[in-house]
C-alpha cells in the first residue's frame, strides 16, 4: 500500500517575531504552505514548530484570521497535537486515524503515533530537538532511547537539527555563516560539533532507511529558504524522513519553489513509501 508522506517545519506556526516576544501572524506564509501541501496531497502531515499555544491562537483570532488549529487549515480529520517545548511543539495529521502519546521533554518535542493502514500496524516517531539547548550527544542519547521501543514497520521523521555523515559540506562555508549567529569565537566548535554527525549516524547504524539519500545521492539541504537569505552559508540538510527496511521508498525529495521560499525557514520533504505486499 502507498503512504504518502510530509514533514515540514513551519517556522512558528507562521507567526512572525516582530519584535521580543510579540508575535504576528502571517498570512501569507500560512496560504503559501497550504498550496504546497494540497498539491503533495499527503496521507500523513508532519509539522515542526507547530506553535498555534492558546496565546497565539487568542491573537490570530483578534487579528482576523480564521484559524486556531492545523487541522483545519490543512483539512484533515484526524490530528494530534504535541505540547510546547523550548522549540514549540509538533502536530501530526492524518488522512488515516491515529493513536498517539507525547513524550517532549524541555528540549526535545517527541511524539510516538500508531496507525492501521489497510492491513498493515504502522508506528511513526517525530523528533524535533531544539537547534543549541542540547547538544548531539544529547540527541543521539534520546534517538537511541527512541529507537529501543520502534515496532517495524517503522518511520521516523522530523527536523533533527543535525547533519547526515553522507552529506559533504564545507568546513570554512559552515564556519563563516556560523560566525555571523554565535560569534567568530564560538563558531568553529560549532561547526565541529554539527559536522560529527554522532545522531543521524546513529540511525543510520540502526540499519533505518534515510528515504531522501536512497534516490538521491547529491547532497541538498533543506534549511535556510530565501525568507533567511543571510543564513545560506548555513544551508544544511536537517530534515529527514527514515523508514525501516521492510518499507520500500518509491519516490522522495525536496520541495524548492516561489511558495517554499516563502512559507518558512525551511523546505518541506516528503516521501512516497510502499508498506506491506513486499
């Protein structure tokens, strides 16, 4: 059976920071993301950043905007939404009902979802640690808790904020965009702590799938777009979507365009998988 398949960080839920603390919501953004989902069509959605807390949902209300939940913004019936942590929380929507738990943590949005697909069980993560509040051993520590209690067939998806080992950047491109977010001091460790790749690694030995890099083998990235055009020496792959092995990866990619470069910070991916009939 096909799943299609979404992850995408949505930059605070389409709420601009205009200035500490005081948040807008943007349209515009929130119109442009819904395109591109509606032309993916996905079964199942995953958002990162998915900040509609009652506060903002109090202030897109006052401001006119017809939205509190995703879910109706996306059109989907079945949802689940994570709590907010220090990154914001995660929603999951879905075309197919789902049973889900939130196991966030301060620094780590995390939910474990459970679907019956057709015939097939299916159990789908979302991992979404904060980018500087916990280190790569601190993320590979928790996928490794994770991935201790995975039922195959299996996902896991989310933005990882860490790299791949089968992905080539250049050292002094990564340096010089990070000098200009943490200072020339503090870049360089940074950068070493980001290019040890020890998280995504770790899945990789685990023997899960990185569906994009199975049909296709340069390495792109999917954060920042052109909305955070200063940041492009910065440019890394830091979403991902992994599947287990009994799980065939039919089709995967990036979504570049006017509309991605528009919505938030960073590009939505998605994957076409077969499970179950292999």
């Amino acid at each position: 059976m096909k799943l299609r398949v979404m992850e995408y960080n949505v930059l605070n839920g389409f709420f601009d920071e205009i200035e500490e603390d005081v948040f807008k919501f943007n349209k515009e953004r929130a119109q442009c993301a819904l395109k591109i989902v509606k032309q993916f069509d996905p079964d199942i959605l995953v958002l990162c950043e998915a900040s509609f807390s009652p506060v903002h949902a109090e202030k897109a209300k006052k401001l006119g905007v017809n939205i509190n939940e995703y879910a109706k913004l996306f059109g989907y019936e079945n949802c689940f939404y994570g709590k907010r942590t220090k990154r914001d929380g995660s929603a999951l929507l879905s075309k197919y009902p789902l049973e889900a738990e939130d196991y966030s943590i301060d620094t780590v949005s995390f939910i474990r979802a459970r679907f019956n697909i057709g015939q097939n069980s299916l159990m789908l993560d979302v991992f979404h640690p904060h980018p500087t509040k916990i280190s790569n051993a601190g993320k590979m520590n928790f996928v490794k808790s994770i991935l201790r209690g995975r039922k195959e067939p299996y996902i896991l998806c989310g933005d990882f904020n860490s790299v791949s080992p089968e992905d080539m950047y250049d050292f002094k491109t990564l340096e010089k965009g990070f000098t200009l977010l943490v200072g020339k001091g503090d870049a360089s460790g940074v950068v070493k702590d980001i290019l040890s790749a020890r998280t995504i690694r770790y899945v990789l030995e685990e023997g899960l799938i990185d569906s994009y890099k199975k049909l296709n083998k340069k390495t792109s990235f999917t954060c920042p777009t052109k909305l955070f055009e200063k940041e492009k020496d910065t440019s890394m792959r830091l979403d991902f979507i992994f599947c287990s092995r009994d799980i065939k990866v039919l089709e995967s990619g990036i979504i570049k365009n006017k509309l991605s470069d528009k919505a938030s910070d960073h590009y939505p991916i998605y994957s076409i998988l077969e499970i179950g009939g292999r």
